[in-house]
C-alpha cells in the first residue's frame, strides 16, 4: 500500500533542494534498519488511514458467514488484548470469507483475520500467535513507520520531479541512485524483517501474559513454513527466513514464560 505524504512547497529553492535531498539520502539506511526516528506523520494521520483502509477492505472482501470462526477469533483477540493493556470493547475484530493465509491489525483499533488463516493455524494458540504478533507491529508504531518511510519516499521523488523541471540533470541522477533499490525493497515493503522479528517477540510475550503456550507460535510458523512452500527467497521477503523465525522466538520462550508468571 503506498501512502502520499505533504506535497513540496511551490518553486522550491536550491537550499529546499538540498534538505529534501538529505530526506532522500536516508532511503538506503530505511532499507536497513527498518526504523524512521523521527515520525514525519501524525498518530491521527495513521489512525485515519487505517479507518479509510479498513472501510475499503469491508467493500472488496466478503465477511466470513462462520459464526463459530467469527466467535473463537474475537475471543482470542480479546484475551490478547487484554494482556497487551487494551480494552477489547474500543477493538473491531472481523472474520473475511478469504482463502488467504493472512491477518491484520490496524491503526484505529481493527483486526482482520482471513479464514485461510484459520485453517491453517492448528490450534486456539497457533491463531493467538498470529493476532498477537499482528497487535506487536501497532505496538511497535511500525504502521507510523511505514507511513512516514514512505513520505520520505514521495519527497525524494518530488524532488527528482522539480530538479527535471529546472533542467538540473545531474543532481536528479544523484537522487534517483541514492533511492534506488533502497526504495524498492527498503520503503514499499509493508514491512521489514527487523520489524517483523520485534512483531514477534511481542506477540510471544502477549500470548503467554493471556495464558496460551508460546511453543504454539513455533509450531504455527512451521506449519506456515510448510504451507508457503515455493515463495519467495527470504532475502527479498519481508517476512524472516523460516529457520531464522522459529530459532529467535524458541530463544525467547523462557523468557516470554517467566514474564507471564511474574
């Protein structure tokens, strides 16, 4: 999902130049470390772009008519989210009749579960897994992440725009090589795989604070392993290599366990 942030101001100057430059430049860290520190967004801003998102995806995917799946995925979520400190009466969970392996969570207080996902997780704690580590990424502000990441992208673009239009050739090649690939795999992605892994140690301590097993969010992303068969190489995913997964969140489980008992 590509999201447009604050359009340059009319007949830019050289110095403006430069400092959107200087935005352009961080296109490549981006890619690395997956974080934007400072927020160049608002949490409004994300939060009603989550709302719209969430109001689009109502119109293009069915709601799923299982009242037994509807009813055993909003009870997870609220026992996850009372472990994460929310109260689940401000949350919207909903279950869309989709062949997908997927889940979400929103800005605006949305979850969305695919009903392939509940098929696939083998169990009440392998779907907790998914929610939990789904509520990880909004409380990591990853989606403000994301957002601004890719405001940074569009003022690097605008930029490129304005100096073609000044004819000023050079300085546009320099910017368009300083996003690069940067842009391409580091900014668009919906999410990277520092992220990912911090979604997961997240979600493992909630789901072990709400009293499901944290080996049952292993088991899960071997079973996914196992059901994804054929995807793309980790390296250009954004979701870690299977192994990579498994072995960081077995690592944690200990510590998830304890912090659950404390």
């Amino acid at each position: 999902m590509s999201y447009h942030g604050s359009s340059c101001p009319e007949a830019p100057t050289r110095r403006t130049a430069l400092r959107l430059m200087a935005c352009a430049a961080l296109a490549p860290a981006l890619a690395g470390c997956d974080r934007v520190a400072p927020y160049v967004v608002s949490d409004e801003t994300v939060e009603s772009l989550g709302l719209q998102t969430w109001s689009r995806l109502q119109e293009r995917m069915p709601i799923s008519r299982n009242a037994a799946a509807q009813k055993k995925t909003a009870d997870i979520a609220r026992r996850l989210l009372v472990a994460a400190g929310e109260d689940p009466r401000r949350w919207e969970v909903q279950v869309f009749a989709q062949p997908e392996a997927n889940a979400f969570v929103l800005p605006g207080r949305k979850i969305g579960v695919l009903e392939g996902m509940i098929n696939v997780a083998g169990s009440d704690g392998e779907l907790a897994a998914v929610i939990g580590h789904e509520i990880g990424h909004l409380q990591a502000e990853h989606s403000r992440e994301r957002v601004s990441a890719e405001t940074l992208r569009q003022w690097g673009l605008q930029l490129i725009s304005f100096l073609l239009q000044v004819n000023d050739i050079a300085f546009a090649q320099e910017i368009a090589a300083l996003l690069g690939v940067g842009v391409e795999f580091g900014l668009v992605r919906p999410y990277g795989r520092n992220q990912e892994l911090e979604a997961d140690r997240l979600g493992l301590f909630t789901m072990a604070k709400a009293g499901y097993d944290p080996r049952d969010a292993a088991a899960l992303w071997r079973r996914m392993d196992q059901h994804g068969r054929g995807g793309p190489p980790a390296l250009l995913s954004t979701h870690p290599a299977p192994r990579e997964r498994i072995r960081a969140i077995e690592e944690l489980i200990p510590e998830a366990v304890a912090a659950a008992r404390a």
